[in-house]
C-alpha cells in the first residue's frame, strides 16, 4: 500500500482521533492542527503510548492565513499533502429567534469557511501530481436539519455542495471528493446536548445506540483507499438508519 501524507483537521477531536488513528493504522503519515498546545502535546502523548505517530501542528481552520500556515508546515514536516479531511467542527446550537450574528458566523466559519481556507492551498498540489483525496465531515442535521441548529445545519449542507462542485473539477485531475455526513456518535459534542434531549434523539436511531467514532473513520478509509478511485461526489450517510435519504 502506498503511504500518503494526510491532513485532518480537528484530529484531536472525537471522530477526528479515530480518523487519525486508522489512516495511521494504514501506513500513511497523519498530521492533524491544535488551538490548544497542552491539549494536543497531551493527546499526541496519548496516541504515542498506543504506538500511532501524530504531527501536531499549531493553526485555526476558520482564518484563512493560518489555515495555510496549517499546510505549509505540513509539507515542511511530512511532504505534500495528498489526502485532506476536512473534520473540524463546532456546534453553536439555539433556536433561531435567539441566534446572535456571533453564533451564525463562528459556525460558518469554522465548519464551512474552513473548507476553501484548508483546500485552496492543497488542490494546486494535487493536481498538478494528478492524485489526491478529499473528505467533508458533514453531518445528518444538513440532510434532514435539525431544530436548533439553523446554523450548524447550513454550514454542514454547504459542505456537501462544495463537495460536488469540487468533485466535478478536479475529476480529470485523479481527485475524488467525497462526503460523509455522520449521524449521532458518542463524542464530546453529541454528550453536551441535554440528556433529556439527547435521549428523545437516541430512541430514533433504528439500530439502538448512538455511533462510535470509528464507524465513521471506516467511511472515510474507505474513500481514501486507492481503489476507490472511481468514487467521486459521493455523501455516505453513517446514522445507524435514523435518515435514510436517497
Ligand atoms: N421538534 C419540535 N419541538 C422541539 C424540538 C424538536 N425537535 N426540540 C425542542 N422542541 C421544543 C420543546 O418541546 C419546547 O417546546 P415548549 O416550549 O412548547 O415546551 C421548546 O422547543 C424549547 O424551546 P427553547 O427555545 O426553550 O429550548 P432551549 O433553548 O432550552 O433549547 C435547543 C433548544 C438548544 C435546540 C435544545 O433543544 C437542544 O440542544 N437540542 C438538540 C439540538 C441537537 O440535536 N444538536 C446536535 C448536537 S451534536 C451534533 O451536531 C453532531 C451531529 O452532527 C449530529
């Protein structure tokens, strides 16, 4: 198998950790960003101890100037990055007669302004050596919305959008691009809704439980691999049977 450089933002993350943990589990070299320096030298500390190499490298998604510092200090430690996970997220979540301007645009900005300001200073790369793979962490709530979340369930559409104008692009290029667009999974995200609530939204899953990071770092191996290269444009729907959209 060939080993790739791979770029995933928000590694240290829920979905993002299980995302690291199997590209590197394949042999490719993973690098993920941090806000927080302690919080990621300590996670890295964490993967190290179970035997998974992580770069670690300091920069915000949501600004485009320290988005590209994000790769360019990728490429000087690992090389070109030839595989992009777009994962970072963040939810702001309320009703929108109470949404304040703030909550809208940190939303939009972290979750879908992060896709051009991470992409843009990879596609040349990738075109230009003719492979490369790309995937949005999206989300069911921009199938199907989802009260209090006017914010979070525009960003997440939007990703799929930018998914398939991209896909169509880049085609020529040896370049899939993908979506997956997780359901409800027990990480630290989902676990700060209310309980109450949180627990009307399980009873809705067909399978009985909510997901577990790693059957969404599954989807995304799988649009990585070399043989899916046919695939392109894609939006894998991962909820245990909660929306089955078509
Ligand atoms: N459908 C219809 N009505 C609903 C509803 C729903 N799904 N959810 C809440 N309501 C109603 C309640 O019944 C209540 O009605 P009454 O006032 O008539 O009793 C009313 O809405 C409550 O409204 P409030 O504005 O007072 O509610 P609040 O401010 O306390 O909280 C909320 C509202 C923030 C939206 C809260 O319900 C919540 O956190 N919901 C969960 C949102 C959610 O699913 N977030 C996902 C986070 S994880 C994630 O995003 C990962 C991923 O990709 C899946």
């Amino acid at each position: 198998m060939t080993s790739r450089v791979a770029l995933v933002t928000g590694g240290t993350g829920g979905i993002g950790t299980a995302i690291v943990k199997r590209l590197a589990s394949l042999g490719h070299k993973v690098a993920t960003n941090y806000r927080d320096e302690a919080k990621a030298k300590a996670w890295q500390q964490k993967l190290k101890a179970e035997g998974v190499d992580a770069t670690i490298v300091p920069g915000d998604v949501s600004d485009t100037a320290s988005a590209e510092g994000i790769v360019r200090a990728v490429e000087q430690r690992l090389g070109p990055v030839e595989i992009l996970i777009n994962n970072a997220g963040i939810t702001r979540d309320t009703t929108f007669h109470k949404m304040t301007a703030a909550q809208w645009h940190e939303v939009i900005n972290t979750n879908l302004n992060s896709c051009f300001n991470m992409t843009r200073p990879v596609i040349d790369g990738m075109r230009a050596r003719k492979w490369g793979r790309i995937v949005q962490i999206s989300s069911i709530n921009g199938q199907k919305g989802q009260y209090g979340q006017a914010n979070y369930a525009a960003s997440k559409a939007g990703m799929h959008g930018f998914t398939i104008s991209l896909a169509q692009e880049n085609a020529k290029f040896g370049i899939t691009v993908n979506t997956v667009s997780p359901g409800y999974v027990a990480t630290e995200m989902v676990m700060a809704v209310p309980e109450d609530v949180r627990n009307k939204i399980a009873a809705q899953i067909p399978i009985g439980r909510l997901g577990e990071p790693d059957e969404i770092a599954y989807a995304v191996a799988f649009f990585v691999n070399e043989e899916a290269r046919w695939i392109t444009g894609a939006n894998l729907a991962i909820n245990g049977g909660q929306y089955m959209g078509w």
